[in-house]
C-alpha cells in the first residue's frame, strides 16, 4: 500500500485551512499537526479535521522544536515570521510551500532561496493566480501566437474599500515595517504574473503611491479615536463601522486577521477598546498604501503598469494584454474573457468552460478561480515525481517578482525614481 504523504500547516488562519480541506480531499495525504498563536485556530483543527491536541502547536517554533516529523509544511503565518521559520526548517530538512510574500526584505528573499537551493530542499511560492484557469488561459493565448508579439500589459488591482480596512488599517498588514511593504503584500501575484506571462526579464521599475484616505485629515466630524465613542449620527453614516463590518465579513470569511477573534463577543471587544480593531480606520495608526501605481519595463523593450487601489465596491482583478496581432482582457471575479484579434469579431471566452480547466469537478469559482486546487495538486506532483510545470512557482524562479516589488517601494519612496534591475546578478 502506497505510504500518504504527511503534512504539517503553521498558520491556521484562512489560507492554512484551505490546504487544511485540500489534504483532507486527497487519499494520498494526511495532515499530522498544525501551529498557532490563537487557541480558537488549535480549537478548529481539533473539532473540523480531528487533530489531536498534541498535534496543535502554539506556534510555529514549537512545532519546529519536535525535529522532522513530516514529509513536507505549508508556512502560512503572518509575513514577517517567514523568514525565520522557512529558514529553521530548511535546517531540519523539509521541503516547503511558503506562502507569499517569502519574507519581509529582498535581502531575506534572496538567503531563503540560495539556502534552499544548496540544501537540495523543494520550496515553493504560493503565486496561485498562475494557476488559475482564468491566467493559464491567456497565457495560452500569448504562447500560441494569437495575439503576436506582447507589447504591454494593463494589471489592476481593485483591492475593495471594506478589504482594505479590514487586512490593511485594522488588520495585520497596517504597518509596513511589521509586516511587507503593501505593493507586496497585496501585490506580489501581480507582479508574479506580469513576468510570467510575458516570459521576459524586468530591468526598471518606477513607482508613485501613498496613504491618501485612511488617515486623520480625513476623520468626519463627530469620529473619535475607537468606535465605540464616535457619535451616534457618524457612527451611523460610516461606511467603516467595526460594530457593522467585522460581524457582516465574520459570518461569511476569515478575513483580514479576523481568525484571532473567532469565538469572541465582537461588540465587547469594541466596547473595551480592543487593539486593532476596536480603532476607527481614520486614527488607527497605519501606513500601509492605499494606492499605488508601478511601471515595469522588460528586457525587450515590452512595458506593463500594475494599478493597486483600495477605492473599489468589489475585491476583483482586471487585467488586458496588447498584442501585436490582438488583444485579450478580463475580469477574474467573472472568468470572462473577451478576445480579439485584429480585423476580427470579439470573443468572449468562459475561462472555467471554453478554457477546459474543470475537468477536475472543481468548483472554479472558488478558490482564486479554481487555482487553490491546481497549486496545491502541483505542489504534490513536486514532492513525488518532480515531473515538469509550466506553472511551479518554485523558489528559484519566484523570488524576482519579489525583488521587482520591492523595486517598486524604493521607488515610490524617491518620489518615482527609476530603478534599474539587473535580474541576472540578482
């Protein structure tokens, strides 16, 4: 009988839970022990996979402590905790899929990939955007020549108003120094996937950005520094009322940090001032970006423009690529494509249907469009037969998106100063 592969998940948040029903899908894996901070996490492996609670670790060093216990761990925590574990577990020898970013710098970007690299270790990248059916569908488009030579690419990122107060103001990613630069931490399958669907190498970077809106030159009258105190009438009106918001995303997502709180009485959290999310999204001293905007150009002369804004009803991905011979563009929340070559009539493509991409009978919409699962499947096929991908998003090859992103901060810091890269030295 063929052996299960055994995994461990750090970081049971929402994204460790999601590999969390992937492994429990699949016949041929098992997960052995999860690690983290907050006991309502411990409490849902417990109760929805049936770990025990010795396998329930309060971090992700504890687990680490017990020694190579599994064949391979999903790292899952916040992102200024990668580094240190990936690197910890690189030593005791497992292989790894990381969750973006890979660590909080480029220069810890760069140790975890040489390390793993002259360990011999199998790391990969959770740039699960690549695998989506909606992507893998107009890279099709652009290595078979149907839209001839790629000149640009147009990528957005419609980050969505109630999102970004929730991950960005009150959340874990509000303070860039504790956590990523924001261009990263919302942005780096973005990046990832204006490199990998050109094929081509960045060489320069310039960016413009900043925090325009969630801060205290925008407070309406009758706001107080906590929810709890603002005004009756404001506290009516705003579209940013914790008493309103985390109970609404709480009952339907994991969201924004929201996992910590699982269990708890929300309004008495509020009510005594509880840190982040107690504060109004005007006085709750952050810095992450509310909007950016990034200009890449490759190594053949090519360009693209990444558009990060947190202004946008929907949480969603816009993305057109210009062609010599056509054009395709699209919204990833609908996995509509509508293609056009030049001279002829539009297309519109089904990316879950027309794209062929559910074979599996999963279900597409779901997931980042279907590509949780194919991320996941791939990581597998890695561990056990190594057999080629088009799509890995393995250590090597992901880190220069990374960099480019934390290009593009540099950048924007110097008031859109060009950055020259040189991915070859990198």
């Amino acid at each position: 009988m063929k052996q299960k592969l055994k995994f461990a998940i750090l970081g049971f948040g929402s994204r460790g839970r999601m590999f969390a029903r992937l492994i429990e899908q699949d016949s041929e894996a098992e997960l052995v022990a999860i690690a983290d901070v907050a006991e309502s996490a411990r409490k849902a492996a417990q109760e929805q996979f049936g770990l025990a609670k010795s396998q329930c670790f309060t971090s992700g060093d504890a687990f680490l402590d017990q020694g190579k216990c599994c064949d391979a761990i999903f790292i899952c925590v916040q992102d200024a905790e990668h580094y240190a574990l990936t690197m910890r577990a690189l030593d005791l020898g497992y292989d790894i899929c990381l969750e973006k970013p890979a660590a909080a710098n480029a220069e810890q970007c760069k140790e975890i990939r040489d390390k793993a690299l002259r360990l011999g270790r199998k790391v990969m990248l959770t740039h699960v955007l690549r695998y989506s059916p909606f992507y893998q569908c107009i890279r099709q488009k652009i290595m078979d020549g149907s839209l001839g030579e790629v000149v640009h690419i147009d990528q957005t990122e419609n980050i969505a108003y109630w999102h970004f107060a929730l991950s960005y103001v009150r959340g874990p990613w509000r303070n860039m120094e504790d956590s990523t630069p924001t261009i990263i931490a919302k942005c780096c399958h973005d990046l990832d996937l204006l490199l990998w669907l050109t094929g081509r190498h960045c060489v320069s970077v310039s960016s413009y950005g900043g925090l325009y809106y969630f801060n205290p030159e925008h407070a309406p009258a009758g706001s107080s520094t906590y929810c709890a105190e603002c005004q009756k009438e404001t506290k009516e009106k705003c579209l940013f009322n914790a008493y309103k918001v985390y109970p609404e995303f709480m009952k339907t997502m994991v969201v924004g940090g929201t996992a910590a709180y699982e269990g708890e009485d929300i309004n008495s959290l509020l009510d005594h001032h509880v840190e982040p999310i107690s504060r109004c999204v005007f006085h709750s001293l952050n810095d992450a970006v509310d909007h950016q905007s990034v200009n890449l150009e490759f190594d053949n002369g090519s360009t693209a423009h990444l558009t990060m804004c947190a202004f946008t009803q929907r949480c969603y991905r816009y993305v057109k690529v210009f062609g010599t011979k056509g054009e395709i563009e699209g919204d990833l929340d609908t996995n509509l494509l509508t293609f056009t070559q030049f001279g002829k009539e539009p297309q519109v493509i089904d990316a879950t249907k027309d794209g062929g991409f559910n074979q599996d009978g999963i279900a597409l919409n779901d997931g980042h469009g279907g590509g949780d699962y194919y991320l996941y499947r791939d990581f597998v096929d890695y561990l056990t037969s190594d057999k080629p991908s088009l799509t890995r998003t393995t250590i090597k090859e992901s880190i220069e998106s990374h960099l480019v992103g934390f290009a593009a901060e540099e950048s924007r810091l110097q008031g859109g100063k060009p950055i020259v890269l040189d991915p070859l030295k990198e």
